[in-house]
C-alpha cells in the first residue's frame, strides 16, 4: 500500500504543480476575489479544472504514454492513476482556496 | 527448481486489427516457468503489439491470457504475475536508481551482484545515466522484478557485446523462477537463450519452431 501511494504521488507530481500554478494563476487573473465573491467563483473553477484534466488525459496519452509502463509494471492502471491524481488535485485546490479565504478574512 | 510447482501462461486467439488492416490472427504462444521462449518476426509483424496484449494494456479484437488455465483481462493489475520490459525509456527520470528499485522490489546489491559498475549509480537520478546505462538498468530491473511471467522486448538494443552477454546471464539465473519471452532482432543472441522459438509470420500467424534455423529460413526471416 504504501508503495502504490508513493508510486500516485510520483505521478501527481509529474505534472500537479502545474495544475495548482494554473488553477490559482486563473484566480488571480480573475480579480484574485475572496469572501462571497471566492464561493461564487467556486464552480465555474470547478468547471475549469476539470478542462485542465480532461488535456491533462489527453497530452498524457499522446505525447508520454510510454510512462505509463513504469506503473503498469506496478500493478497501476491509467484509470488508478488519473482518477487519484485528480482526486488530490481537488483537494489541494480547496486547500488552497481554504487558505486564501482565511487569510482574506484575517487581513 | 523441481520442488517449485510449474506455472503456465497461455496466449491464444489474440486478434488484432487496425483500421480494418489486420495485424494478429490465431496467434497461440505457450510460456512456463524454468523456461525462456523466444519471439521472432519481421518488422511490423506485430511483436511489440502482442506482447502488449499479453500484458493487458493492449486490448484487441480478441484475446485470452490464461495462468494455469485462469483466465485474467487485464494480467499487470495481478501482483507478482507479469512485468513487461518496453522498446522506449519508461523509467521517471528525475528519480534516483535505488528509489525505482525498491519501487520494483528489486534488491540493489543483488543487481550490483551481476552489474558491479552499478555501485556508484545507488543515488544518481536515472536521467543522469548515459542512454546505455538507463536501457541496461531497465532490462535489468524488469529481469530481477520478484514475478511469474517477464516479457523483454528488444532487451539488447543499445547495449555492448558484453552487457548482452551478462544480461543473458541473468536471464538464465532468473529462468529458473519463471517465465521470460523474449523478441529481439539479435534473433542469435535470443535462440543462444530460447528453449523454444515461436516466428511471427505474415499476417500475424504464430508457429512454434521445431527445427529452428531451417524454419527460419524457409519463412524468410534469415
């Protein structure tokens, strides 16, 4: 188990902090809103991000798929991959969102 | 060897087509533990492919991968069953050679055992490695990786007369606790190590080679 976690993290890392870059850049270019304007904004990032893992699938597939042997050797499927990727993307971005929420508040 | 319990990979009717053009058709390859089987075929007859699908990352028309007459779709998701060594670099390249091997649970000073150069690789980051030593370290861990069945394809490519010969070396230690295919186009260097040799004929009939270098021959692969 552990093994197939650390294995997951090296594929998230393979292109996750691109995906948090992006996310909180298209915040910022966005008016960087916090409080009610920041939940307003939620779903329509939500929207956004699943585009930016919908290329992600895509740009993986056609240009790096011979990476996947190295999982596939690991028992890990593209599916396991992708879907707990995206799951922790998703967790870092609310983190984040979190964060700039409290930080919004305390300032 | 005789007190383990013998272990049987069986690939047949696999069947493969793209855009209509077909690539594999009755294909039947038989692989067993203590035993090293070759793969033979011109270019594009579908080697690469097939290994592929026994693998189960392929999926095509048809296929059935058995194990002792078990039937798995999608034979890697089975831990210890099967590793797959592919033509193109696969291996993360900003991770560190002793970091894939336990990933692969494969001993570092047991691969050291068989390649001592790799000593001084322990905390080197695969990119770091010359195209040589990454196709070397590759082969290497997909050889050594505690499973059944392996599948090397082109495992020579890109090495020295004397890598390919210590990688046979291994192979043959290796064979003694499973199932390896193997397909290169150094077709010597694969039936030096081959118990038995299938040939991949057009289009995409396996044959299961008796007389191996007259056969050979006559279907105008030599």
């Amino acid at each position: 188990m552990k093994t197939k976690l650390h294995l997951l993290a090296i594929f998230y890392c393979s292109f996750g902090f691109y995906l948090w870059i992006i996310s909180l850049a298209t915040w910022f270019v966005l008016g960087h809103p916090t409080g009610s304007n920041l939940y307003a904004l939620i779903p329509a990032m939500i929207l956004f991000k699943f585009f930016l893992q919908g290329i992600t699938i895509y740009v993986f597939r056609r240009r790096y798929s011979h990476l996947f042997f190295f999982y596939t050797n690991a028992n890990l499927s593209q599916r396991q991959l992708f879907i707990s990727a995206f799951i922790a993307d998703f967790i870092l971005f609310f983190l984040s969102m979190g964060i700039i929420q409290l930080a919004g508040e305390w300032i | 060897m005789d007190m383990m319990k013998s272990r049987i990979l069986e690939a047949d009717s696999m069947w493969l087509e793209y855009d209509g053009h077909k690539i594999l058709q009755s294909i039947y390859i038989k692989m067993q533990t203590g035993h090293v089987t070759g793969l033979l075929g011109r270019n594009g007859t579908g080697k690469s492919s097939l290994m592929r699908m026994i693998f189960g990352t392929l999926r095509g028309q048809n296929q059935s991968v058995r194990v002792d007459g078990d039937y798995f779709s999608h034979p890697y998701q089975q831990r210890g069953l099967v590793s797959y060594l592919p033509q193109h670099p696969f291996l993360p390249a900003g991770l560190r050679v002793s970091e894939v091997c336990r990933l692969y649970e494969v001993d570092f000073t047991d691969l050291c055992e068989h390649f001592g150069d790799f000593h001084q690789y322990r905390h080197t980051r695969v990119r770091d490695l010359s195209t040589g030593g990454r196709r070397l370290f590759a082969t290497l861990l997909i050889v050594m990786m505690p499973v059944a069945f392996t599948l090397l394809d082109e495992p020579f490519a890109a090495l020295s007369p004397l890598n390919v010969e210590q990688i046979g070396k291994v192979i043959n230690e290796q064979k003694t606790r499973k199932g390896i295919l193997i397909s290169d186009h150094a077709y010597e260097d694969v039936l030096s190590l081959a118990d038995e040799t299938y040939l991949i004929v057009p289009v995409g009939r396996s044959i299961l080679l008796k007389n191996v270098r007259i056969e050979l021959a006559e279907f105008g692969y030599i």
